[in-house]
C-alpha cells in the first residue's frame, strides 16, 4: 500500500498507558490489535510530558472557546503556559517523524479536536471547544488526517479517516522522491475515481489543476494539488456516490459481459444502492472482471483497494 513507515501520533491513554488524570487508561481494542497491526503508532501525552504527573488533578478549559486557558478544577491552578511550552517541542520533534495521521482522546481539554466543553467566568459550559494540543497540532499540520477515537465507532467515519491516512501516505511518498509534474499526473490518474466517490466539485478542480501542469512549478503544483487532494478526501462519501463511480467503471467493459453477466453486475450495484449489501459485494465482482478483461486503467484504481483489505472497511451496510 504505501513504500514507507505508516506512522500515526496517537494520545498514549488509548493504547492502554495509564496516563490519564485518575490513573487509569482507556485503551481501544480496534486501534491497538486492528488498525495497530498496518501502523507505527507514536504515542503523546502532553499533559504528562508537562510534568503535571498520574494521578493528577482534574483540569478543564476555561475562558475564550477561541483562546482558553488550562486549570485545574480544585485548586484554580493554570496550566496553560507548561501546556504550550511541552506542544511547541513536541511538534517539533513530530515534524521529523513525518506523521500521516492522528488519533486523539475526545473531550480531553489537551486533546479533544471538536466540542470539548470550555467553562465560562460563571462556571457554565459550553461545547464550542479544542483541546490545546489538538489546537496547536491541526495549526501546525493542516492537512494531516486527525480524527477523535469516539467517532471511530462509526463505521463510515472509520473508514474515511483510515482512507485518508493511506491516501496522504501515498502523498507522502510521491513528495519524498521528488516531485515531478508527470508524477502528479500520473498520482491524479490512478486517484480519479476515489475522488470522484468523495466529490464531483474537487474532481474537477483537480483535474483543471493537473490539466494546466505546465502552468506551475513542480514543487508549487504539488503544494496546491496537496492541499486540494486532501479537501476532497475530508468530504464524506455516500452511497449515491458510490454508485455513480461503479457505474463508470462498469462503463469500462459493460460491452464485453453477456446479458447475464451484466444483469447480475447491474444487480448487486442496485442491492448495494438499496441498503441491501455492503460495498464490498459489488467492489468484488467488479474487480473479477476488471482482472478477467484486463482493464489496466481500472486495475490500477485506487478506488478498488485504497486500505488493507483485511480492515474490512467497506463490510459494512
């Protein structure tokens, strides 16, 4: 899937270090004995690495959503200035480790990306929140896949985070060789219809971009193509979208099937369409033909294996 170390940042509690303020740890089994067995996890615990310690007070933010501060709930303690000084080293030495993803701990006023509670000067909160870690580290690596552990119980958001962490990985690795313009055609070409499955308006802004590759230099062509690329991915893709993709590529080769054949093909894409399969049935079938008829533009698609298959990623109704 990728030519180099697939390496995600990950809050230490999730893979069962006790680090957490009470001492305690809330390992995920799907992240340490499945997805842990495609990556490197390189695990932070910022509060920790402050030196605040375990067990330790409980903190929580308090202020501007925008500009919170970090304090400790009894003793009014801030925290905010070992909080900053211990993220701006570690983002550091993140940078070198060429991360393509992370998973954070949700509602952690260190680590939650989206509505963690942030307390007013009256003591009332509100969910308009980021954790200041998470803050400082989306500030910093923007187009970087981050995603919290409890939206991972869905499995539609499981799959399109686990899908960008691959897709970047493989941006990853065209930069990291040297950028040529052929080389991001030639990205953009075998990407086409994953792009297509997560938004028509990005396919063809990108397409406009690689059709004017001339017009750039390498290196500016790939910051903007990166940065378009990885827009397009954060839009989730449905099953209408879905279907369309399938029905291009069934285009591909339509004339080659016996009427039952394509029958049997236009059957299980219409299952899938009704909720009646999963994704990976019609997938299935296309693939045993794309192999059969040899359809070297098909077969090169991410789209038809963008992750691990044994992820089962796309088993889901």
């Amino acid at each position: 899937m990728t030519t180099s170390a697939l390496r995600l940042g990950i809050s230490r509690c999730l893979l069962g270090e006790q680090v957490r303020f009470d001492g305690g740890h809330k390992r995920d089994q799907f992240l340490t004995d499945v997805l842990g067995r495609y990556v490197e996890w390189v695990p932070v615990c910022p509060e920790v690495e402050a030196g605040l310690g375990t067990p330790r007070e409980a903190m929580r933010l308090v202020g501007d959503p925008q500009r919170p501060r970090l304090v400790s709930i009894k003793s009014g303690q801030d925290h905010t200035r070992a909080l900053e000084v211990v993220t701006d080293r570690r983002l550091v030495d993140l940078e070198a480790v060429d991360l393509s993803g992370f998973v954070f701990k949700k509602d952690s006023p260190s680590c939650g990306v989206e509505r963690v509670r942030t307390y007013n000067e009256h003591g009332m909160p509100n969910r308009k929140g980021v954790g200041l870690f998470a803050r400082a580290f989306v500030g910093r690596f923007p187009l970087i896949p981050v995603e919290e552990e409890g939206r991972l119980s869905d499995p539609l958001l499981r799959e399109n985070f686990i899908e960008r962490v691959f897709c970047y990985r493989r941006w990853q690795d065209l930069i990291h060789v040297g950028v040529t313009r052929q080389a991001v055609v030639r990205f953009h070409t075998i990407h086409k219809y994953l792009l297509l499955a997560h938004s028509a308006q990005y396919y063809r802004q990108l397409g406009r971009l690689v059709a004017q590759v001339h017009e750039y230099r390498p290196k500016d062509l790939a910051l903007r193509y990166g940065e378009l690329f990885m827009q397009a991915l954060a839009v989730r893709a449905t099953v209408r979208k879905h279907v369309n993709v399938l029905q291009h590529i069934l285009g591909h080769f339509k004339d080659r099937l016996d009427a039952q054949e394509k029958a049997e093909l236009l059957g299980v894409i219409a299952d899938y369409h009704q909720g009646l399969t999963p994704l990976i049935v019609p997938l299935t079938l296309i693939k045993h033909y794309v192999q059969v008829f040899d359809v070297e533009y098909i077969r090169d698609q991410v789209y038809l294996n963008p992750h691990p298959k044994e992820l089962m990623l796309r088993n889901h109704v």
